[in-house]
C-alpha cells in the first residue's frame, strides 16, 4: 500500500524559507512513483483545503496556484521516491497544515500532513 510522509514543517519569522518533503513508500515495479502525478495541498485554519502545486510524473511540468505569486517551487526526486516544496519569502497567509498528494489511473493517497507557522 502507498503511504506518503511529511516532513520539514515547523515554525519560521515572515519572509523566511522553509523545504518540505513527502517520502513515498510501497510501489512496485508495475507502478512505480515515476507514474504519479504529485501535489501539495495545504489547509487554514478555519479554511477549506486548497490545492497548491503539482508536477507530473517525470517531473518536467509544474503547475502552481495563482496565489502563491511564484514563490514556491514543487520538485521530485524519482530516485528517492521523494517530493519537495521550496517555500520562499513566506508570509502569514502561508501558515497551515500541508498535505502531499498521489495520484495515478483513478489510485489517490494522501500523508497525515505537517504544519508550517509563519509568525514573528
């Protein structure tokens, strides 16, 4: 079974930087993390959760939410079966709890999420 696991949430002071990754697990050969598109999600409190990047499978297109003004970037390393978000010049909006996401012919999984605090 996929299982998918957060890392690299914490606090930080608004206008710093923090990486989050998602360490995939439990692929096979005849579906391996290479064939997943990937995600981040991220919820507020109080707020819905909100899609915000995804990549393809080979990692040579990202997509991001308008939002986010172009200063997160979405990565992965296919060798590592990992998934990365570099978030840059953060801002108080960005706190919440952040969610990795695969998703492959109608398979969907989702990690337990970590917590990212921006506050001075």
């Amino acid at each position: 079974e996929v299982q998918l696991v957060e890392s690299g949430g914490g606090s930080v002071q608004p206008g710093g930087s923090m990486r989050l990754s998602c360490a995939a697990s439990g692929f096979t050969v005849r579906s391996p993390f290479s064939n997943f598109a990937m995600s981040w999600y991220r919820q507020a409190p109080g707020k819905e959760r909100e899609w915000v990047a995804g990549i393809i499978g080979n990692g040579r297109a990202t997509k991001y939410a308008d939002s986010l003004e172009g200063r997160f970037t979405i990565s992965r390393d296919n060798a590592k079966n990992t998934l990365y978000l570099q978030m840059d010049s953060l801002r108080s909006e960005d706190t919440a709890v952040y969610y990795c996401y695969a998703t492959w012919i109608g398979r969907e999984y989702w990690g337990q999420g970590t917590q990212v605090i921006v506050s001075s």
